[in-house]
C-alpha cells in the first residue's frame, strides 16, 4: 500500500546522493590518505586523494570540451589504476555513464557492448592498444580514444585517428570544475553480465543506488571498510565495479592500493607487503594463485588481517588455509552484476561467539547473511516461499534500492517476479538468516527427479591435498536424467586415482550424491572474471560416456 503525501513533511537538505560527492568528501577529509598504484608502465605510483579529486575535475573539463554531455556513455577498458579512479569520478560526476568493460571478453563480445552502449569515447591502457586497434573500424559512434599513458608512451602511429594521450588531456585542461547536481536517480555507471548463454546484457546503476551500496557495503557487518585500512581490491574494476570498494573505500578514509595488471602471486604478495595492505577482495581463483606461491616459498604476511571472497563459492579448503595458515579473516560474501553487487557477507553473531571453531566456520562457510538494503526469499518452482530451516532449498530471489528493475534498453523484457529479481541460484535460508548457494539453476544436476548441488562435490574434492581445482557437471543418464561427473585438475607434482577420490567421498555425503566418474584434465575454462566457464566444460563432455554399475 502506496499513502498520499504526508501533510508533514521533514525538513531536511534535499541533498542528491551523487557519486561526485564521495571524491568531494574524501580529498577534503581524508586529503592525505594515499592512492597506490603498480602502473602498466611497471612503476609504482603514488598520490592523495585530494590529487586525485583535483585530476578528476581537470578530466570532466576534458570531457565537456569533446562535448560529453549529461547521460551520454563514456567506456573504459582499463586495470585497476588511480588513472582509472580519476574516470570513475570524473565521468559520472560530470552527468555522464561510466561503462566499465571486462577486456578478457572475446573482441567481437566487446565490439557488441561498445555498440549497444553507443560509447561515445573509449579510455584505455596501454595494454589493450591492439585490441582497440582491431575494434575502432567497427565501433563508428566512438568520437574519442584516449590512451591512458605517459606522452612518451604514446605510439609514434596508430590505426585509430586522433588516438589522444590522456595525460596530454589533463595538462591542457584546468581543475576549476564544480560539480553539477542532478537527480541522483540519473544513470551513474554500466556493466553488462558475463552472458554465457546469449548476448551481454547491460545493468545500469543510478548515483542514489551507487552512493547507497557504498554506505552499505562499507557497514561493520559487511566489508567494514574503515580509515584505519589498507585496501587491495584484487577484483577489477570492470567486474562490477570491483564490488564498490572505488567508492566505499574513498568515502571510508582508507589508503587504496591498485595492483594494475600484475595479479599473480608474487606480484600481489610483494604489493601486500610494501604497501602493509589490510584488506582485499577478489574471486576464488586470484586466491588459490596467491596461497599457492606463499606455500611454495614459505612466505607469511605481515599486515594483511582481512579478506572478502566471493563471485564464486570459498571452499572450506582455502577458508581454512587462509584463517589457520596466514591469520586472515574471510568474509565469504554472494552478490551479483545485477545487484551492484553485495547480496549477503558472512561474518558472525554475538550468540556465535562461544560456539566451537568448527561451528563457527560451518556458519562462515555460508554465503552469509543479507545487507541492510537486500531482502531476499527462496521459492519452489510454483513461487511459493519456503521455510528459512537451513536445509529447505529453492529459487532466490532479491529486491532493493540496488536491485535492478530492468535491463539496459530493457533487453529481455521485464525480470522481476511480482516486484522480486530472480537470481538464478538455488539455495538454503537458516533460521538466523544465513543464506548458502547450492548451485546456480543451470548448473544443478537432476538425478532422479532430485537435485543434487555441486558446489558440496566440489568443495569436498578440492579438500583432498592433491587436488587444486575441481568442477562437477551433470552428465545425460539413460535412467537418472543426469549423473555427476568431477572434473579435476590436480596439485602440480602430487598424485591421486579415480577410485582414491571416490573412496574419499565416503561418508562426506548421501551415497547417490557420489560422482558417477572422475577425470583429469591440465586446467579448467575460466571465463572473463575468473570463474569456472561450466557450458564450456558441459559442451566438452558432452558426448561423455558414464561407467555403467
Ligand atoms: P556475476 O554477475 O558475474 O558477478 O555473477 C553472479 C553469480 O556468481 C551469482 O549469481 C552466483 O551464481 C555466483 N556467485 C557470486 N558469489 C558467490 C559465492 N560466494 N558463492 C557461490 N556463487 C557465487
């Protein structure tokens, strides 16, 4: 029920929730707290945010001057940089879209977004000159492209006319710039999904969702980001915004620190060390790069206390490792490009606290518990809500203030469920509101009218110490409909049989949840955030052929 307008009203600022807002705030209250960045150049950078509030209003006047006006579509295809911040501030707080595009996308995937975007200028490092190169021809609404380089970076020729140097951009232009104010309703930034099945498609954040997922992720519940913290977001920028932190983080105080290109395991841990990094947040795969390199060389961490995971499901392996092995909290957290991203952050209760470590870590384990900002329920396939019991699974759905309502240019109609976004995942709600995924929809294997999820076969295979990466997809039975098959990548160096890990599920799960089969493969398909590509992995096998009992 919707009441008319109340006869009192308060009477308060009538204050839009504007990105530009958070920079603002940040250079002026926390203008010393430092911005770090390894560079694609290789050096490391370093500056405050008050230089980086003042390199963002002499950017927006670079853009007006190229005649970007409010709600137009400026891209980048860039790492995590302080140049990148600069154009997070700069285009949004100037009235115009930030479209953050993932450059491990296949080209023609990229050419299509930049199109449906109608981008109108392209920022882009050093790294992705080829690549652009190879677009420009087919991307003819693009007026712009600015290399983010030094001038001596700067290619002698190119393929793209008028290819501009972005630091020749901010020399020319001056930082006496005020940022506008509009309806904080007004589009902010845009990212498209993964899209394993059909086109990408565009989720387009508004400044009041942006500024509202910033406060909300930086809650003491959820990422608790503060002025005393060291952040590494290891998630890239163009992977949901690498989850808020470039605005959670400025609006907190805390130091940034960028890791630009370099995202393997030496590079991370030195970048941790030098810059006594506290806090960090990154899929399941940079972590196993990270923890394998520190195992090999025996290494620890001096500074680094705190970690989000999440994109994909945290195993209770690289839990215990990283919690018993090198001290570091994980918050386990589930979200989505539709959602901003923060869902959910698993972090404990008061009444937890006395329970047994292991207890403790079951609850952890779970995807965690929901934001203020997200509410969500689980439903059976005729959408009726099912009990939060902890073992009841079903369809999640979400809603809020960073939930989207539709997709850009409402590509695929409407989503929503009677006011609700469907997620796609299946999961459990226990009775404190923990939330734990079971699969994504598509993934879960239809046994017998049953399902079975697979992301417990996985967690229970890469807790075998010779196992280093597993995924589980469902196989078409004659009988059963489906039948699990474990893919495996094993530790490099170590061995372990097909009958040695079945026989190590014994006990660990219901006997018609055991695997049908194993097989061995060099590595998994990685799709462009890091996360195991299973249509490519169920396409390979598909002519597999189970073991008949
Ligand atoms: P994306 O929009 O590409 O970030 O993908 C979102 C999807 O990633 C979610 O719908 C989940 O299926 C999956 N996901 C995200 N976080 C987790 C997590 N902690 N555990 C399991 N799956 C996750």
């Amino acid at each position: 029920m919707t009441l008319p307008q109340s006869p009192l009203m308060g009477q308060m600022m009538n204050q839009p929730l504007l990105v530009s807002g958070i920079i603002e705030f940040a250079a002026r209250h926390f203008g010393d707290s430092q911005i770090v960045s390894r560079r694609v150049e290789g050096d490391i950078h370093r500056y405050t945010y008050r230089d980086c509030h003042q390199r963002a209003r002499r950017l927006a006047n670079a853009l007006h001057g190229m005649g970007v006006a409010l709600g137009d579509r400026v891209a980048t295809l860039a790492w995590n940089g302080y140049r990148h911040l600069e154009a997070y501030y700069a285009v949004s707080g100037s009235g115009a879209v930030l479209h953050t595009i993932n450059p491990r996308l296949h080209p023609e995937q990229i050419a299509y977004i930049v199109n449906h975007a109608e981008d109108q200028v392209l920022l882009f490092d050093l790294t992705f000159l080829p690549a652009v190169e190879a677009m420009s021809a087919i991307c003819k609404q693009v007026k712009h492209y600015v290399l983010m380089c030094d001038r001596d970076r700067m290619p002698a020729e190119s393929k793209i006319p008028g290819l501009l140097c972005y630091e020749d951009l901010i020399a020319s232009h001056s930082d006496d710039y005020e940022w506008p104010q509009f309806d904080e309703n007004s589009a902010c930034t845009l990212c498209y999904t993964s899209g394993t099945t059909g086109n990408p498609k565009g989720a387009l954040y508004s400044h009041r969702s942006t500024v509202l997922h910033a406060y909300g992720s930086a809650l003491p519940n959820a990422l608790n980001v503060t002025s005393r913290d060291a952040v590494l977001p290891v998630v890239p920028m163009f992977h949901v915004n690498a989850w808020g932190l470039p605005y959670s983080v400025p609006l907190s105080g805390a130091k940034m620190v960028f890791p630009g290109a370099a995202l393997d395991g030496k590079s991370l841990y030195d970048l941790f060390e030098a810059e006594q990094v506290t806090f960090s947040a990154g899929v399941p795969t940079v972590w196993l790069g990270l923890i394998n390199f520190m195992l090999q060389n025996k290494l620890k961490f001096s500074s680094f206390r705190r970690t989000v995971i999440g994109g994909s499901a945290c195993s209770p392996a690289m839990m215990n490792t990283l919690m018993d092995e090198f001290g570091v909290e994980v918050i386990h957290a589930w979200g989505m490009t539709e959602m901003s991203p923060l869902g959910t952050a698993g972090v404990l209760m008061g009444k937890h606290r006395e329970l047994p470590q292991d207890e403790q870590r079951k609850i952890l384990l779970k995807q965690g518990h929901a934001v203020y900002g997200v509410d969500m329920k689980i439903v059976d396939d005729d959408g009726k809500e099912l009990p939060w019991d902890g073992s009841s699974y079903g369809h999640l759905l979400v809603k809020g203030p960073w939930v989207i309502s539709a997709y850009y240019k409402d590509e695929g109609g409407d989503p929503l469920q009677n006011g609700w976004f469907p997620t796609g995942d299946v999961a459990t709600i226990d009775a404190d509101g923990y939330m734990q995924i079971t699969d994504r929809s598509k993934d879960v294997i239809k046994s017998g009218g049953e399902w079975i999820g697979t992301i417990d076969l996985e967690n229970i295979a890469v807790s075998h110490p010779a196992v280093m990466q597993a995924a589980c997809i469902g196989i078409a039975h004659p009988k059963w409909d489906e039948r699990p098959l474990l893919v495996i990548v094993r530790r490099p160096g170590m061995d372990v049989s097909r009958e040695e890990l079945l026989a190590f599920y014994e006990g660990k799960i219901a006997k018609w949840w055991l695997p049908d089969d194993v097989v061995f493969a060099d590595a998994l398909p990685l799709g462009g955030t890091g996360k195991v590509q299973k249509n490519k992995l169920r396409e390979q096998y598909k002519e597999y052929k189970l073991p008949t009992a």
